[in-house]
C-alpha cells in the first residue's frame, strides 16, 4: 500500500455514498461471490459476537446481524461508517456497533467469537497482514474468515484482476500466516484465480493461554 491509513479512509471517504450502487451491481460478480461465502463461513449461532474488520458500509455485518448476537464492524473510513450506521438505523438493528478501528488495532476490547473481513486485508503490506493476523489471534476468536485477493498460482502482472490499491499474497503465504499464530485453515474457498476465502479455526488440541505462550 503506498499511502497512509488516513489517506486510504479519506478515498474511501470520498466514494462511500456510491460503494453500495458499484458493487450491488452485476457488474461485480467475484467480489459478491466472495462476499457470500464469507457470511455463509461465518455462521454464528445466537450467542456469538462477531467482530467484521474493514467493514465498509456494513455488507458483512449486517447479512450476520440476524444470527449473530451482536455484531462489532469497524473501518477506518469515517463515510463508510456513517453509511453502516445510516443503513443499520434503517433496518431497525439493535445488535450492530459500527465506529473506527483498523486491522491491527480494533479499538475493541471485548469478547470476540468469530472475526471476518472482506476485500480490506489486501490493502496492507505483506509484514503488516502478519501483524494484522497476529492482532486477531490475540482476541481469541474460535474463527476467522478472509475473503480476499489472493494468488492461487504464480501472479501474473501483464494479467491483473485490480490495478490500484491491491497489495495481494499467494494463498500459501496466508495460510502461513494464520497457522504461525495457532489457526488451522480447515476450508479454501477457490472464487477466482485472483481472488479466495479462508476459513481458519483454533487449534483444537491447543488452549488458547498456550497459543499466546508459544507464539
């Protein structure tokens, strides 16, 4: 990424009030498939709180709202919020908080059952998705689900799907990533050569206090 978190919220900012009409459209069909194999992954049960990094205008967040106990979406764009918050006092929600917070710092302190993101992670550099990953393991969620680009074979620059803002990895790289910090990836979800969705649970065998002791 070659601009500041403040400088991508301000773009993002800037286009929040159209995002929803760009990518409700059928013009977007990898990044709606991608959407929806997130929400389907996620599955939380009445008592979960689920935690939607890069949130945008609440897609995630508020498909899970019904299921979920309560649902926590954060953003670093503050027009992108404010899209969440107006769409979620529209439907009469109770259970969504949206409010600022980024990858490495939710600006979020409670229990966490289950974290997801769509399309936000690939904005970071490689070394900051790994503190980003090591971030959500520390809340200690049962899972996590990333929908993203990712590279499933060699990337090819004379053949990219985006052409700003896309800091991508291989999906080997991610899965490292996730399993350095005590996930076991138990689903790949293939959308697009470019594109995936990772499911990734906590090692069964393993307590959470140890985790954090060998990590």
């Amino acid at each position: 990424m070659d601009m500041s978190l403040e400088e991508l919220g301000d773009r993002f900012s800037e286009i929040a009030d159209q995002y929803d009409d760009i990518h409700d459209s059928d013009e977007k069909p990898i990044y709606n498939a991608c959407a929806s194999l997130v929400v389907e992954h996620a599955n939380p049960g009445p008592d979960d709180v689920v935690l939607d990094l890069g949130t945008g205008t609440g897609l995630i967040a508020l498909a899970l709202a019904g299921d979920a106990g309560h649902v926590v979406g954060r953003d670093i764009s503050d027009g992108m919020i404010e899209q969440a918050r107006s769409k979620s006092a529209d439907r009469g929600l109770v259970n969504v908080d949206f409010g600022y917070g980024e990858f490495r710092d939710p600006h979020y302190d409670g229990e966490v059952d289950i974290v997801v993101s769509n399309f936000a992670l690939h904005h970071l550099p490689a070394e900051e998705k790994r503190e980003a990953i090591e971030a959500i393991a520390d809340l200690g969620p049962r899972r996590f689900v990333l929908g993203d680009p990712m590279f499933f074979g060699s990337p090819d620059p004379e053949d990219p799907l985006f052409d700003h803002g896309v800091d991508g990895e291989t999906v080997g790289m991610l899965v490292e990533m996730l399993t350095d910090v005590g996930f076991v990836v138990t689903d790949i979800e293939r959308v697009h050569d470019q594109v995936g969705v990772l499911v990734a649970e906590r090692h069964p065998e393993e307590p959470e206090s140890d985790l954090q002791e060998n990590r």
